[in-house]
C-alpha cells in the first residue's frame, strides 16, 4: 500500500495527473470549491486569539480593531500545521481567507506544511507562490518540534489517516488466532497469501469483547494502522499547546466489527468508482480503510491530550458557519455557488456524514 501510493517514481499520490476532483479519482471537501478553507480560517482565527492574546471579553469582531498587533511581539507567531497538503489548494484557501478578512492575525501566522515528497512540494510552491513568506516546510512533524521547542498552534489534516498502509488481518475461527494477510506475485498478478505467525505476531491483534469473539465468522477480515496511531501520538508529542484536528472517513473500534464488514474497509478508488480489488494496476487508484478513531484518541490522551466531543463533518462545519454568518460585513458573504459548495459539504449523501472529526486540545 505504501509502495502504490508514495513511491516517488509511480506512486499514485506522486504522478503529475491531478487525481482529486471532477477530471480525477475521487473528491475531497477541499476539491468541492474554497468554502471548506474559509470555514476553517474563521476557526483557526478564533484559535488564535486565544493563543495570542489570551482570553479577552472583546467580541470577535473588534478584536484587530483595537490593535492586536500592539498586545504581540514581533516573534509571537502561531503556526498553522498542514499534513497532507497535496497541492497547496486548502493552504491557499486558509491564508487567502485570514489575509482578506484578518489581516491582524494573518501578520501572526507561520504556515507549516509537513511534506517528505520533493515533487508534491513543488505543486505546493507553485499553488502558495504569492504566501511564500509565510511557508516553511518539513520532512516530519519531528523536524517542526526540532525547529519549534515550546509549539503553539493548530496541526490539521484533512483525509490524511486513511491513506496511511494498513496491516489485513483474518480471523481463524477454529484456532481462535488472528493472522495476517500480506501479498504475493504469482502467474503475473498480484494476490492474497496468509502470512505465517512468525511474521504476524509482531502486529498488536485487534482487542475486542470475549462474547464478540465467541460469535466473530471465520475469515472475518479487518484493518489494523499503526502509523496513524504513531503519527497522531508523535503530533500530540511537539504540541505544547494548541489544537490537534482531523477530518476523515473513520469508525470506533467496535463498529469495525457490524456483520455488514466481514471483508474490512479496505477499498480503492478510480474514475470515481469504488473497487475492493485494491492490488489490481498499483500506482492507478487509491488506496484507503477507515480511520480507527478509538485508536488515534487514546493515542493523543496518553500524551496528555483533552479530547473535544466527536462531531460529523456536518455538524462541525455548520457551526461554524452559524457564527460566519453572524458578521457578514467582516466575514463575507457567499455567492450562490459557495451556498451550494457548503450544502455539498453538510449533505449527509455527500460529505457531511461520511466524514468524521477528532478534536485534541492541550
């Protein structure tokens, strides 16, 4: 899964063909037009108050007019952490949206975008070229605690989790074990081969309720990622305080168990249509498994992380927008094309159910 995703000479992320949008593979809230931005920069902006000045019993639209800059230094900055940026177009988005309409705080803002791949930091340099003041970039968020020692911000992604490599778990019924699923070259095509324990036993099995155990049907396949559960612990690690945040497809540990999912989430995209065949053409699809939330929660409250309710896309967004709404002459207006750019993002057929958020805060 890694090798078909990121591989820097055909990995799917990699090619130079856009694969999100109307022409590509799939949609994203960001591929659905600027709204999804704008939303999150009024958030972040209301975030960043806080962190930069302090509570106050100002209302938000008189913050700036009573001179934030004059309550800050000059090296008071909030960074703004993306991971996952693909080509740069919610970065640009955000800083287009806090440059127009909060300015004050745009003069407060580091924009880091964690980025290991050389050819997609150059969609992304070419996409902020006019914000190129304001972005730094970084192989890990490793290298931006390095850089950053007392961190203050928001670190966010959007749909990145669920395309981290998964490990393919089966569930033998009669040896009551769990064993895992790995691939294989035979007669020119990829397939599925169960592995044997000595290559297995390294990978945490899935903990679920001995009665579920009992009942669990033989084959019964589900996904394991450790990587998210490490990336998500190593960001609560460098943030000293601020905000964690993620959108995402995803389930609860025990909703990976309803009957309906006796294959796992594991599935591919292209041309958008769905494919469970995910080994056929690697590098020509997508690849993806919901995201474990369970899993990545207890990873950000182990480190000390407090964790917000969970929300859907929707009812996150439209939130939001409630308070967007209320101050029109600082905040905007929407044309009708941006009405319908956010009933796209809430529509429960759309985006709004199907997506997930997790919120962590120290």
């Amino acid at each position: 899964m890694e090798l078909a995703l990121y591989c820097p000479d055909t990995g799917f992320y990699e090619t130079d063909d856009d694969t999100i949008g109307r022409p590509g593979d799939f949609y994203t809230s960001v591929s659905v037009g600027s709204v999804f931005g704008e939303l999150l920069a009024l958030q972040f902006a209301e975030w960043m108050v806080q962190y930069l000045i302090g509570p106050t019993t100002l209302p938000l639209n008189q913050i700036g007019k009573t001179g934030l800059g004059s309550q800050t230094t000059a090296d008071n900055k909030c960074l703004l952490i993306e991971a996952g940026a693909h080509d740069g177009q919610l970065a640009r988005d955000i800083l287009t949206w806090l440059r127009g309409r909060r300015p004050e705080l745009f003069t407060q803002v580091e924009y880091w975008i964690i980025e290991p791949s050389i050819r997609r930091r150059q969609w992304q340099s070419a996409t902020l070229v006019e914000f190129s003041q304001h972005i730094r970039w970084a192989d890990s968020l490793a290298m931006v605690g390095q850089a950053k020692p007392s961190l203050t911000g928001i670190i966010f992604a959007n749909e990145l989790l669920d395309a981290m490599p998964v490990h393919r778990m089966g569930w033998d019924a009669y040896r009551q074990v769990w064993f895992e699923w790995g691939v294989a070259w035979k007669d020119d095509e990829y397939s599925w081969v169960r592995l044997p324990p000595a290559q297995t036993k390294l990978i945490i099995p899935p903990r679920i309720a001995p009665e579920l155990i009992k009942v669990l049907p033989d084959g019964f396949t589900t996904e394991i990622c450790p990587m998210a559960a490490k990336w998500w612990g190593d960001a609560a690690g460098v943030l000293q305080r601020g905000k964690l945040l993620t959108f995402d497809y995803g389930l609860e540990s025990e909703e990976f168990f309803a009957p309906h999912r006796t294959k796992g989430t594991l599935r591919a995209y292209r041309n958008h249509q769905q494919s469970n065949d995910v080994l056929a053409d690697p590098g020509q699809q997508d690849i993806t498994a919901h995201v474990n939330f369970s899993m990545i929660r207890n990873a950000g409250e182990a480190a000390g992380l407090r964790t917000a309710p969970s929300a859907t896309q929707a009812a996150f967004l439209t939130g939001i927008a409630e308070r967007f709404w209320q101050d029109p002459a600082r905040n905007g207006t929407w044309t009708a094309k941006q009405s319908r750019e956010f009933q796209t993002l809430i529509h429960p057929q759309h985006l709004g159910r199907a997506f997930r958020v997790l919120l962590q805060a120290r």
